[in-house]
C-alpha cells in the first residue's frame, strides 16, 4: 500500500530501509532517494520503522555472534 503519495512509497519499501537500519523518517527517504513533502505519512512511517527495528536489532545481534565465532 503506498504509504508517502508525495513519492509513490510503499510500506513495503519504508521496511525494506528500515529493517536494514533506517532508524528515522529522514534516513528512510534519504536511503529511497526522496525527500518528505507534506509529512502526513510521517505517522505512519514512523510506525513502520518502530515495527522494523526489533527485526534489524536481531539481525545486527546474530550478524555480531556470528562474527566473533568465525574470528575466534
């Protein structure tokens, strides 16, 4: 569903960015090359990106034990 209509973006790609570490509104359109317009996705964004850091934060958590088995 789009979620900025000022940039054509989706949910899906606001948590793409944001579970690969986009952790603002202003990092998710700079990471999809847009700027926010109007702002009233903002909330909805911000949403996003609260649901998405869980996921990254996991991921940046086994990405850290992985690393300190291979180098051990």
């Amino acid at each position: 569903m789009i979620i900025c209509n000022c940039n054509a973006i989706s949910d899906r790609e606001f948590s793409k960015v944001a579970q690969n570490g986009a952790g603002s509104i202003k990092g998710c359109f700079s990471v999809l090359g847009a700027k926010p317009n109007c702002g009233r996705c903002f909330t909805s964004v911000t949403k996003i990106i609260e649901n998405a850091r869980p996921q990254y934060e996991q991921d940046r958590s086994f990405e850290a034990r992985k690393t300190k088995v291979s180098v051990a």
